[in-house]
C-alpha cells in the first residue's frame, strides 16, 4: 500500500472565493475512487486556519501499489481534477510513503 499526502495554497484571499474554491477541489477528488483502479481510499480536509503559514487543503489517498499511483496519476479524472486545482493555487507539496 501506497499513503499519498498533498498539501496545497490557495490563491484566492477573499472568503467566499475560498470557500467556493474548496468546495470545487473537494467535488473534484471525491469521486475518484470511484472511478479510478486501486485507489482504495482519498480524504481531503481543510486546515484549521489558525495559522497563516499552514497549508489550505490536505488529501490523503491510499493505493494499493506504487503502480496504481502513478495509474491515478495518469487517470483522465484525476487530469482534469489536477488541471483545475494547479489554476487555483499558488503552492502545492507532496508526500508518498509506503504503508
């Protein structure tokens, strides 16, 4: 099994444009294990916002091999998902670890 941790900033600085923005990244993530082979799990959660410097958004997905990341990854759902996020932040980082 494969934990793969993303964090991301977002660019928006007005509330509502935040909120909405969440909103959409969470629509868009969710209904990938669904869709995509050996993902067999996917959380995204907010952060709390009590501290400037922390990263807005975190979703933790699990696979079941290294393979099937990088199948997710490459997935048309995840593309899209990916495509729309990257013009709605301003910084993303990323973790794997094998479980």
């Amino acid at each position: 099994m494969i934990r793969h941790i993303v964090m991301w900033k977002l660019a928006a600085t007005e509330d509502a444009e935040r909120a909405r923005v969440t909103r959409e990244i969470i629509r868009l993530l969710e209904g990938l294990p669904e869709v995509v082979p050996g993902l067999t799990s996917l959380e995204v959660t907010t952060d709390l916002g009590d501290d400037a410097t922390n990263y807005d958004l975190v979703l933790v997905s699990e696979h079941v091999s290294q393979k099937a990341l990088l199948d997710y990854q490459e997935h048309p759902a995840h593309r899209a998902a990916a495509q729309w996020i990257r013009e709605h932040v301003t910084a993303r980082a990323s973790v794997d670890t094998a479980l």
